[in-house]
C-alpha cells in the first residue's frame, strides 16, 4: 500500500514550477537543469537519507524513491542529481565521524554537493576490479593517476567519490581486495592534476572523461579502510538501483499517461485511435508492467529500509523497471505517430532519457549475470 500522498503531492508542487517547456529548453541548450535541482536541493529533498543528527531528513530510501518517481512522472528528469542522494551512502556507513560532521551538514544544507562518483573506466568498462587508475601513498597524500570515463555532474559538484586501486592487482589474494574509495575535494582539484572533457551524448546528461595526472589527495580524505573501497562501492549499489527503479517507474507512468491521452483525443479514420486494440492493448500492457515493476521497487526499499539483504530484489526491480519504462516509451512514442518524434511533445526526449537504464548504471546483462550465479547459483558466466 504506498501511503505517501503527503510527500508525492508535496515534490509534485514543486516540479510543477519546472515544466515541459523548462526541461525541454535544457535539452536543446545541453544546459545542466540548475534552477531545478537548486529548487529541489532548497527544499530539502535531496538530503532526504542524510540522517537528523547531521541536518538531512532522515528518511528511508522508500521515501527518497518515491521523490525521485514524483520528478520523472511529471516529466523532469532525476538524473540531473540523483546521485546526490545514494552517493553520501558511501560517507555514512562508511566514512569517519570527522569526515561526517565536516561533510555531512554542508551537503544537507545545500552549500555543498557531493553527487558525482568515479568508477567506470574506458578500458575496462564493467569489469570494475580490473581498473587501472592508482593513488600511491606519499606521506600524509595519495598521488592518483589514470583515467575514468562517463564521470556524471562533476562540473555541477563540489565533492566526488574515486575508486581507485591502491595495491597492485598481482599483489592482492582476490580481484576485489586493494581497491579504495577517496572524496576527491573539486574545487582543488580540477586544473591541480586533475581534467574533465565532456562527453556529448543521448540524453541531455552532464557526464565526462576525467583525467588524473598526479593529482594530490589528503591521506585523510580516504574513507574507511585502505583496499577495502570496492566492498564500500557495492554496498551503495542497491540504494543505487532501488532508486533508479523508482525513476523508471515514474517514467513508465509519464508515457502510459501522456500515451493514453493522445489515444483517447487523436481521431483518424473517424474514430479516437485509441479505439483500435492494436494502440490500446500495448499501452495497456505497458502499465501492466510498470505496475508489476513497481511492487518489486518497493519490496526492496522496505528491505533496505529494514536493514535486510535486498541485492536481488534491488537489481530485479532495477530491470524490471527500465525494461517496463523503455516498453512504455515505445508504446507512447508509437502511439503518437509522427508527433512521437516532434521535440515539443516532449516523448522523444523522455525516450532518450529512460534509455540509458538498460545501460547504467549496470547494464541489464549484468543483472542478469547476477541473478544466475547469486541467486540461482549458476556458474559464474563473467
Ligand atoms: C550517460 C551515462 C552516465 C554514466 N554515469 C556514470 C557515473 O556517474 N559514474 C560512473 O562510474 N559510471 C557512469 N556511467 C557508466 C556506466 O555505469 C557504464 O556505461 C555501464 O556500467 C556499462 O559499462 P560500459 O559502458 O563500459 O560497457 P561494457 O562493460 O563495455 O559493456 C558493453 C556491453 O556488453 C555487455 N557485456 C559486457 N560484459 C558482458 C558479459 N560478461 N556478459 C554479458 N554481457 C556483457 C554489457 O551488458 C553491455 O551491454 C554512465 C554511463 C552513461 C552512458
């Protein structure tokens, strides 16, 4: 039963001020949505799993997934600053009481962001251990080098979270181990030994290749244990994709509605289109499955929110989900016939932008690969 009206009507007010038109203005202008998440992070939403102690809401990711569905059902776009959100995971469970209290409060507050993280590699792409940027140990700073790519919104932040491999991967017992999370301070880093060159691509999404040529890291901005980043990243992951979960959802409910819409008002051949079985079953079947997608959503944010193992049900609601919101985007974008592709109905864009999740931030295939070895204890097929 989703008993939170209060919140979604409460997000809904808010994205309502940021319209079609808006959204539609950033895409054709490449432009970051800043007055969007400015408003968003005003209202305190973004820093909605940081807990009271150090100024967040304290709330659950059920919770936060449901804001993040409220943006992308009324048409915006969660990618823009989602990572906000699950990023400061990492920091929570993970960091030290002095780099919370120092962190923490700002990011809650607005005056800071930390809603950029660093993983993907262009050499390695999904076989994150084999990753090959180092950070060495130099007295009291780490020397990083190397290279990562598609590195999101880290020229609209001020912290980013860098995965990167501190003991040789010869020098390790297994893949995993030797690998550290660090929180990379932009604002002193970027022209110190550290590049970005954006990346032009589908959706209108601020991301990057980032280049590390010697840059200095305080020893002190390691978070939790050396060589133990890896098992950090993972346990951030199914915040991650419970969340995106929720967006895909939220977009699912975009097309089926704009889609059932256009059905009932589009006449042709003397009757509403949407009268014909062949336009209606497939939106039908659509929000059949954004439905069905949604009960797994919420199954696993009441497990995460449980303090319960939910890496199952997170990755299956995260393919269930996108798999229903690219369905629906078809079934909405074929349903508006040529209109589908004019830019001002907006579904072209929201087609784009709901592609990605079959691609990040772990591709389907990937999922899958979990779910036949972890779950059904398959042999390892990667
Ligand atoms: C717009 C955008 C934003 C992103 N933002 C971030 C970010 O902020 N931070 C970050 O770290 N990363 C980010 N990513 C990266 C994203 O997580 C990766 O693109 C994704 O994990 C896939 O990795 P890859 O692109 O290297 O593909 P590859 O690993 O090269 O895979 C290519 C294809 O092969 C398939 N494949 C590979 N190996 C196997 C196998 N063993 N079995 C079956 N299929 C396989 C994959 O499923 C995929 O379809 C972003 C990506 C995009 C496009």
């Amino acid at each position: 039963m989703d008993d939170h009206q209060q919140l979604r009507a409460a997000v809904r007010a808010l994205c309502q001020r940021f319209d079609g038109a808006y959204w539609r203005a950033q895409d054709e202008a490449r432009a970051y949505p800043e007055a969007f998440v400015q408003a968003l992070t005003e209202a305190g939403w973004l820093s909605a799993l940081i807990p009271e102690a150090y100024g967040g809401a304290g709330l659950g990711v059920t919770e936060a997934s449901v804001i993040l569905e409220e943006v992308n059902r009324s048409g915006g776009n969660s990618g823009a600053c989602h990572a906000q959100m699950y990023v400061m995971g990492t920091l929570l469970r993970h960091g030290s009481e002095d780099q919370k209290r120092r962190y923490l409060p700002e990011v809650a507050a607005g005056r800071l962001r930390l809603q950029s993280f660093a993983v993907t590699e262009p050499t390695t792409g999904s076989d994150t251990t084999r990753l090959r940027t180092t950070a060495v140990r130099q007295g009291e700073r780490y020397v990083v080098n190397g290279q990562k790519v598609w590195t999101s919104r880290v020229q609209h932040s001020d912290l980013m979270l860098l995965l990167a491999r501190t003991t040789p991967l010869e020098q390790v017992k297994r893949r995993s181990e030797g690998l550290s999370v660090f929180l990379v301070d932009l604002r002193h880093s970027l022209g110190r030994g550290m590049s970005v060159r954006p990346i032009r691509n589908m959706p209108n999404h601020e991301t990057n290749e980032v280049f590390f040529d010697n840059l200095e890291v305080p020893a002190e901005n390691l978070i939790g244990e050396e060589g133990q980043g890896f098992r950090y990243i993972l346990d951030g992951m199914n915040a991650e994709r419970i969340l995106i979960a929720a967006e895909c959802v939220g977009d699912g409910h975009w097309f089926v509605e704009r889609a059932t819409r256009y059905a009932s008002e589009r006449v042709v051949f003397d009757r509403p289109i949407g009268q014909n079985q062949g336009v209606q079953f497939p939106i039908a079947r659509a929000w059949v499955n954004v439905q069905a997608a949604d009960l797994m959503r919420f199954k696993a944010a009441a497990l995460f929110d449980a303090g319960q193992p939910c890496g199952a049900e997170a990755n299956m609601a995260k393919l269930l989900a996108a798999d229903a919101s690219w369905e629906a985007a078809n079934a909405c974008l074929q349903t508006h016939g040529g209109f589908g592709f004019a830019a001002e109905y907006d579904v072209e864009r929201k087609f784009r932008e709901t592609r990605l999740y079959q691609v990040a931030p772990v591709s389907t295939n990937l999922i899958l690969a979990y779910i036949g070895q972890h779950v059904l204890g398959m042999p390892r097929s990667y």
